[in-house]
C-alpha cells in the first residue's frame, strides 16, 4: 500500500506539547524473580498537531507509557511536561487537557450511552453542553443508540463508546490505545477518517496499533518501542526512506548455469530453478538509482529477461526489522 500522511493545512508550533525525558518504571522484583523494567529512560517529543504513532509488540511499554502520562502509573524516574504542565506537580490541570481511549472496556455496561458520555464531560468540570455532546454521538454514529444500555452493544460501538467519552471535554491530546482492536473492516475505516477530522480541528493525536497500515495511513511520524527502550522515531516517509528495502525479481529469458561475474557487486540470489534472479538494496531514497544500474549491468552481462518486478518495503516490514534486533 502507498504510504500517505493526512495533511493539516495548519503549521505545526514548534514548542512540543508533550515532552517527556528520561521516563523509567520498574516494577519491584517478586520472589527470585528481578525487577521488571517497563520503560528504559524514554525521551520523547510530540509535537502540537500531529499524528504520532507509536508501535511495538505485545509487552513492548506502549500501555504503561500512555499509562504514565494520563496519570494512571506512577513513573519510578524522569519527568513529563504536557502544555508546559509539569504532570508531577500540576497534573489535574494537564490531564483535563488529555484524552485517552484505552485498550479495556472499563465502563458501567449497565449505563444508557448518553448518560455515560455526559458524565464524562462531568468529570472534567465541564458544564453540560448537550449540543456538543449530540454532536459527537452522531459523529460516531452513537445517536440513534443513545438510550441503549452499554451493555447491548455490539463491541464496534463499544468501542465507539469509549472514544466519545475520551472526547466528551474536548481535548487537544488525544491517546488511542489500541482503537480499532477486534472491530471489522468497515469500522476501523470510520476510525480512520474521525482521526483525519479531530486532527483538523487541531487536536493532537498519539496513536497505538497492532494494525500497521494504520500507521502508514496516517502518521505524521512513527517511533518504535521494544522491550521498554525506544528504539527509533523519525519522520514516517524518512523512516521508510533510511530503512526500507527494494527487493527486484528479474524473470531470465534462459535459465542461467551461474551468476556472470559482472552481476556479483549487486549481491543476486539465483532462484532453484535458475530462471529467476533476486537482488536487494538497502535504503529506498537510492532505489531507483540502484535500479537503473541493474539494468544496465543485465544489458553488459548480455542475460536476456522477460520480467521485472521491483517491491519497496513496507513500514510493516521495517517494523519486523527493528523489533528482531535485540535493543542495545
């Protein structure tokens, strides 16, 4: 898939709205058993408007570091600054300011779904504003539901549930942990193009998902964590540009005894049945340039060819990449 960001019009301010420095959050060793280190001194920068995403396995710190900054863990060292808030000293201020949709249904299912939105918009110190609220319910396609028990949902609209509420006191940072999670198709499109509208209206976004392309729809930039360390973040098209791969599959006209020795800078693989020629480049931004010298290397060599594939690797791809190599 054609990687694409979804562009604000409005220029991004330079001052970060969330910067966070040195975080730790080790957990106490039980038994024989070592501490378990959660997050390894993760500095982090995001800036007002965009939408960052961050990836990584199961277990990676994802949830215990937007777990940190919306006040639901303690962090063991480091400091986290959202609006210029310090969160240690001034986080009741900083967190009516922050939105989350978490990954768990933590919700009364017995609670009519106006009710609940409402009560959260409540819990900010917001006053009721049912014009706002209604307009949220219908964004998400909530309204016609309103009266319905959570509980009697499908957990599609669970889920959309969840992020009226994260959105009920209107918020300029937005976490979504996991949004679209065990939902169709159909909904997780939704998703995708109620994310593109918030990010017009200026709200900041931190996105965490198993669902890679949804990071390469929609990001602005990307950071990768793996075992508790934060292992790259960079802009999403200069990542893919430094990291990714081209793999070229060239279709021999005649099957070849071995590889001419004009071909042997460009590191090729000879398929089994040697009617296939397989070479790979690191790098995407000297893709075409590495290309074009094939091409002319085949021509010197004089090797016929019928077919010419080239693939650039996904982000999905650098994603696998990066949480394979064990982190320093």
């Amino acid at each position: 898939m054609t990687a694409r960001a979804v562009n604000s019009p409005k220029l991004m301010a330079t001052e970060p709205i969330l910067d966070i420095q040195a975080l730790r959050k080790t957990y106490p060793a039980k038994g024989a058993s070592p501490e378990t280190v959660a997050l390894r001194h993760v500095d982090l920068q995001i800036r007002r408007g965009e939408i960052f995403a961050l990836l990584g396995p199961n277990g990676a710190g994802k949830t215990t570091l937007i777990g940190a900054v919306c006040g639901l863990v303690r962090p063991t060292s480091g400091t986290i600054r959202a609006f210029g808030l310090d969160m240690a000293k001034d986080w009741r201020r900083a967190r009516a300011r922050i939105g989350l949709v978490p990954q768990e249904l933590s919700v009364d299912m017995f609670e009519p779904v106006l009710l609940s939105v409402r009560h959260s918009r409540g819990l900010f110190g917001l006053p009721p504003d049912p014009a706002r609220i209604e307009e949220l319910l219908r964004a998400l396609s909530l309204w016609d539901k309103r009266k319905a028990k959570i509980g009697e949902l499908s957990g599609g609209m669970k889920r959309r549930v969840l992020i009226a509420k994260a959105l009920a006191h209107d918020p300029e940072l937005l976490f979504l942990d996991e949004p679209t999670a065990g939902v169709d198709v159909e909904l997780r499109r939704d998703t995708w193009r109620m994310i593109a509208a918030l990010r017009e209206r200026g709200v900041t976004i931190i996105l965490t998902t198993h669902y890679i392309e949804e990071a390469e729809e929609m990001a602005d930039r990307v950071g990768v964590i793996n075992q508790g360390q934060l292992i790259v973040v960079d802009e999403k098209e200069a990542l893919m540009a430094r990291l990714g791969r081209t793999e070229v599959r060239v279709g021999l006209a005649a099957p070849l005894d071995a590889v001419p020795p004009a071909l042997a800078p460009f590191g090729p693989h000879l398929s089994d049945d040697r009617r296939h020629l397989t070479f790979r480049t690191d790098g995407k931004a000297a893709a075409d340039h590495a290309v074009a010298d094939l091409v002319r290397a085949l021509a010197a060599a004089d090797v016929p060819f019928n077919g010419f594939e080239v693939r650039q690797s996904s982000l999905e791809d650098i994603f696998v990449d990066l949480v394979e190599r064990k982190p320093g």
